[in-house]
C-alpha cells in the first residue's frame, strides 16, 4: 500500500500533532487545512494517521544520519551536515519528538531512563565518542550527554522557529555554533 499523504499535507498534520497531541481527527483536519473527510480518507483514525506520520518522521532521520555522513571528519563539517538535513524536515523531526514525550507520559516512564531511539540514539553516540577520540569533542563529557544536548538544543531552535521566537533561516549554522562554542561571547 502506498502512503497517501503528500509532503506538504503530511508536513502540516505533523506539525499540527506536535502542537495538539491529543487533538481530534476533526481539530487535525482543521489544524491542516482539510476537511475531517479528506483526513478520514488518509486514516480513519487518528493512531492510523500518527502512525503514517510516524514512520515519515523516522525515516526521515534515517536519511538524515545517512545523508549526514557521520563516519567522514572532520566531525563538526558532519554535524553541520545532519543538523542541515533535519532540519529541512523540521516538522518531522518537532513531531517525532512529541510522540515520543507522549509514549513516556503514557507509559509513566522516567525522561532520564528513556534512552533515544537505537536508530538515531545510538547512532549518534558512536558519533559522538568517534568524535571525542579524534579530539574533535570535549572528552569530559558522556557521549550520550554530548546526544542529548544537541537533540536539546536542536529541538529547543525548531520549537521557537515553530512560536515565531526566531528565524527560520541560519537556525541550522545557529544550533552548530551554540551547541560547538557554547553560549560565552568570546569577541571580545
């Protein structure tokens, strides 16, 4: 079966997902700019329309970390790289992020236990410890740390492009140089 949703209605139902987790299929259509029938005729229900958002969104980062080409230093040119390619698919990634808050509050699973998916995860901690063993990345630091603090800060820049707190554009180039520097001005 082929996926009926083009890109930029499933891009729209994502975001509007991201914003009202717990919103009807009605409040989805309308939050998208369908009718609740044309949503209907995509799933008749709303854990049939996630989970068509779902499997976008990790695809999504599945071509994202494979277009990244992590394996290839110098490692801060790899994670410009992938923070590029996620963030073209940024309601994909703002989306699968709220999925994935929403699994733990239903679940009533600890945040600090809740690993990140292998798929982008563990990935990700490889790059990270591949990284601190080039001395590309601070080796006082836990890779998986290294993980979760520019999933952070990644997600924390598309949520405030998504409030209309900062541009879209250079929010990429932003993440990298805050993420990589830190927040001290060292201009001067």
């Amino acid at each position: 079966m082929s996926d009926p949703l083009d890109d930029k209605l499933a891009r729209a139902l994502a975001l509007s997902i991201a914003q009202q987790p717990r919103a009807s299929l009605q409040q989805l259509a309308r939050a998208a700019g369908i009718s609740k029938a044309t949503l209907y005729r995509i799933s008749p229900t709303r854990e049939g329309v996630i989970d068509l958002l779902m499997t976008r969104a990790i695809q999504h980062l599945q071509d994202a970390l494979a277009r990244a080409d992590l394996h290839t230093p110098p490692y801060p040119d790899a994670l410009q790289r992938l923070t590029d390619v996620v963030v073209q698919g940024r309601e994909y990634y703002v989306f699968w992020n709220h999925a994935e808050w929403v699994r733990m509050i239903d679940a009533r699973t600890e945040t600090a236990d809740l690993p990140l998916p292998s798929f982008y995860g563990q990935t990700l901690e490889t790059f990270f410890l591949n990284g601190q063993k080039a001395g590309a990345f601070r080796i006082d630091v836990p890779a998986l740390w290294l993980v979760r603090a520019y999933d952070y800060l990644l997600y924390a820049a598309m949520d405030a492009v998504q409030r209309g707190e900062i541009a879209p554009l250079g929010m990429g180039a932003m993440v990298q140089k805050l993420f990589l520097e830190g927040a001290t001005d060292v201009r001067g």
